[in-house]
C-alpha cells in the first residue's frame, strides 16, 4: 500500500522566519511527487518534483526532491501570515494514481 | 479560481435522500477525479475518469455512484449515505494521462453533512 508520511503535523512560526517542511513517501512505481497549499477549501497547486536534487522555485517557496532517499521538503523563506495554511504532499504512483499525506498546518503569527 | 466548479457548496442531507453532487471543468482536461476529505483523515481518492471511462475506484461503498457523460462533467449521486460519509468532496481534473504526469487542479468543494 502506498504510504505518505509528512511532518511535522502542525507548527507554529512568527513573520519572518523561515519553515522546512518534510514529506517521505513509499509508493510501488513513483511517478511524481506534488505539493499543495490548503487554506480553505480547495488545494492549490504549488511544485511538482520528478527529478531528483532539482530545486524549484517560487517566490519565498522552494522545494527539492530526494528519490532515493524517498523524501522531499519544501522551504518558506520570510514567512507572513497569508502562508497559513495546511501544505499537502502527494505522490503519484505508476498507475496514476495520487496518494496523500495528513498535510503539515502551519499557522504564521504577526 | 482554478477552472473546476463544484455545486452545490453546501448540502445537508438525511440518510434517506438521494442527491447528487456536480462538478464541471473548463481546462480542456481528460481526467476527473473525486476525492473525500474528512476531519483529520487524508484525502482520499474515490473515483478516477479517464476519457470518460472510469479508470479507478478505490473500494468506494455502493452508495456512492460516480457518473462522467463527458469529460468536462463528472457527478457523484448519492444515496442512503451514513453519518460518517459526512466530509468534504473534492472533485479535480488534470491533463489526461497517456504516458505523461500533469498536475491536478482542483474545485472547491462541497461539504456534505448527513444527518
């Protein structure tokens, strides 16, 4: 069964500081691995990793993906309080199909 | 606004109702998938449509009944849920899939209470 752990579950940071966000996986066939921001309702799209040690960019965004350590991490540089939100990872397995983690709450005080 | 709409937005229903819950992309996608996020749980996939023909369904009860009459609608009728069905429903599409990984764009949602 395909299993995506992320941590930690919930954290709390003031504006300014930077968060490292973790994402491990186990999955028959990876295709992918994704990241999404929740703040409401719907997941927003926000990195797909398909290659390993390739760093990408958004912003004060970054994430990287380690596959053969099975794990990736996504960085939030100068956090403000618009990143509160639950970070989702996902993987896509070699039948297309997507499993996710638990996702990561950060809350981002002022 | 990411191009998926979901109606309706809310809906509370008893566990003898049958209602059904609609999803409409307008990305030119060929996948749609339904989803089920409940308090503190993963999201869940449910049902996956490829060109209109369903491709997964991740041991979803029978009363949950998916239907895709093209690939830019997808419903889910439902029909004598229990109170543990209640969750939100996320419907998303992405490119489809012949070889190649695209990312999922996502709807709204609809959260569903059974009462």
């Amino acid at each position: 069964e395909d299993k995506v752990v992320q941590s930690p579950l919930s954290l709390v940071v003031h504006e300014g500081d930077t968060v490292t966000l973790n994402c491990s996986y186990e999955v028959t066939n990876f295709r992918s691995l994704l990241w999404y921001k929740q703040e409401k309702k719907a997941p927003t799209f926000l990195f797909m990793l398909t290659s390993s040690g390739i760093e990408k960019k958004s912003g004060r965004l970054s994430s990287i993906l380690d596959k053969k350590e099975l794990f990736s991490i996504l960085n939030i540089t100068a956090t403000q309080t618009g990143d509160s939100a639950v970070y989702l990872c996902a993987v896509e397995s070699g039948d297309y199909k997507l499993s996710f983690g638990a996702g990561t709450t950060v809350t981002v005080r002022a | 606004e990411t191009g998926v709409t979901q109606t309706p937005r809310h809906l509370v229903m008893g566990m003898t109702n049958k209602k059904s819950l609609k999803c409409e992309q307008h990305l030119g996608h060929n996948a749609m998938y339904w989803y089920k996020q409940s308090a503190k749980k993963p999201l869940e996939l449910m049902f996956v449509y490829n060109f209109k023909e369903q491709t997964e369904n991740n041991s979803v009860p029978s009363r949950f009944s998916p239907e895709c009459p093209n690939s830019s609608h997808l419903f889910l009728h439902l029909h004598t849920l229990q109170p543990e069905d209640s969750a939100l429903y996320l419907c998303a599409s992405s490119q489809d899939h012949g070889g190649s990984t695209y990312e999922q764009y996502f709807g709204p949602g609809t959260r569903l209470t059974v009462t």
